[in-house]
C-alpha cells in the first residue's frame, strides 16, 4: 500500500562482502520526516527437507560462527548468480549429504529476516533419495555432520534447541502438520 | 561438537548501528586453514501471534525497506537492552495494535538466518485480547496497518505472497496443526 512506502533519499554502500552486503540509507517516512534504515542484501538461499526411504530427515549439524555454537539443520545453502532455486536444491543436497533425489516439491518460501535483510528461503520437500556415486563436494569452509531423525527426535532436538531455526522448525512443523491430516 | 568449532584468529568491527552491527572475523577452519566469515549482531525480537475473542488473527502490514514493498505480518519487535521477551511481546502487542492480552505463552524461539546473523525471535501465543485505553504509541518511525484475518484468509495471503516472512508463516501453520490436531 502506497500510504506506507518509505523512500529512498540517499542509500551509502558501508560493505560489500563474500556473502552480505550492507546498506545505510536515508528515507522519507509516510508522515514526510525522515530516517535511516540499516539494509543487508543477501543472494537468497534454499533448503531441503529430504525423506529417506526409511521415512527419516535428514539433518547436517554445522558449527555456526554467528551463534559460536553448533546446530542441527535441514540442509541449505546459498544461491549462485543467476541459479534456479530448483537446481541450487538438488545441488545442496547432493554437497552437504550425498543424496539425489527423484521428487523435489517447492513447500514454501518465505523472507527470514524483512526488518534488515532481503534473505529469502526456498524450502522444498525432497523424496525418493538415493546416494549418489562420486557425488559433489562441499566448499573448502564447509564442515557437517550428517544425522537422521524421526520426527520423535526432530521434536525433542527442538526441545533441547539442538534444532533452532526458523526453516529448520518450520520444516519440522510442515510434517507434524502432514502426519495431523493424515497424509504422510 | 567441539570438531567442528572455528576459532575466531581476528574479529573487525565493520559498522555498528541503529538495529544492526557488522563484523568480519578470520576464522581458523576445523582442518586448520582459514577463512573470513561476516557477522551481523542483532538485538533479538518478538513476535506475537494474537487471537481475537472471534477467533482471527491479529496481523500487521507494514512497508519493509529491505524488500522495497509491503507484507502482512503478525506484531513484532526488537528487544530493548535488558528487556525480558514475554514484556517486550506485551508492549509491541500494545504499541502495534493497542491490544492487551490475558495470557501470553512462548510458542517456540528460532534463529532467523544462522549463516550470517544472530538474531533470535521468540514467538508467543496471546489470548483474551482486550483494547486497551490510551494504548502506547508506536515509535515515531513506524507506520503499521491492521488486519484481522481468519486462517482461511491467512492461507490464501501465504499463496499470494502478501504474507512472506518466516516468523509468520510459521506461526499461520502452527494454528493449522492446532486446528488438524482438533486442539483449536
């Protein structure tokens, strides 16, 4: 709605990084006073809550520095200049676990963070998953640990904040919901 | 999982803001090179998913610099320096929408993007909503529009992506499993 649009006067690149990038811009509110807005730029990323045929998800633990702690994930990963999240997500996939998969359905996607960042999450649902022979490797700064989990343990990982993100428990949440209705 | 851990060798200031601060740090890798990781430092926020006695949902729309558009989300904030989360939900509840609530019960707490921030927002569950008088006013650089939506409603603003962030789609399929699990 137009009553809300705040615009831009002036916007100051203050970094421009391997990952983020940052922003402080100046802007006219809708009451004609101004303000500043600290602003990150981010490639988006996508996600994959993989199935095994034994009906597990698949988790990697990561150390991650911004928390100084490990968690446990779906598996994630940034996207490339120009890459289809689609294809982005079989190639995470593929990095991180191992895994190809036969069905890969788009869940949701949704923005992490609108009140400073443009980060934006495609989260997809990937089955019929096989190992792959001589399968990608992960970047040279990436180290995981790959877990499977029932969605009993998922649950209790949450519990204990070994789970504790947003795609992560939203991934857990979509199956509880899936098993609720009865289609799983 | 200690194997996994990356040291910090250097951390640089970059920027410190309003919301937001920014460091690059070199990090020693668990196979002993190194590597740069950018960091943002966020205060932490709130996010409140608020029933009406008519059973809808309380949602806000508000223009987001960082996506140069408006959504529709559910009421949230940033936590103030020292400020316990179930306080900071009553005050943003009552400054975004000039509701109180009889109870307030934390639904989950996730880390909104753990590559690269370390933001943390708390979900809570408000019931037995009542205006309440001389209601606290939003900051002077917020400008929010209210709705009232059904789930039905809140469903068909997920397909159109007027609702798009994380903590909103979570809390929308939090209610759907409520509802599934015949706990509504």
């Amino acid at each position: 709605m137009s009553e809300l649009e705040e615009k831009t006067l002036k916007s100051e690149e203050i970094y421009s990084g391997k990952v983020i990038s940052l922003y402080l811009q100046d802007v006219m509110l809708p009451n004609g006073k101004q303000s500043k807005r600290e602003i990150i730029k981010h490639p988006g990323a996508v996600a994959i809550l993989a199935i095994t045929n034994e009906n597990k998800i698949i988790m990697v633990e990561q150390f991650r520095k911004a928390l100084e702690r490990t968690i446990v994930e779906i598996p994630a990963g940034k996207l490339e200049k120009g890459e289809e999240p689609a294809l982005c997500a079989r190639r995470e996939l593929e990095e991180e676990t191992g895994y190809e998969c036969e069905s890969l359905k788009l869940l949701t996607s949704f923005y992490t963070s609108p009140g400073f960042a443009d980060e934006i999450v495609h989260v997809y649902l990937a089955k019929g998953l096989s190992k792959k022979e001589n399968a990608a490797a992960l970047d040279e700064d990436e180290f995981v640990s790959l877990e499977e989990l029932t969605l009993e343990e998922a649950l209790h990982y949450i519990r204990e904040q070994k789970i504790y993100d947003a795609k992560t428990i939203y991934a857990v949440q979509y199956l509880q919901l899936q098993e609720a209705l009865g289609q799983k």
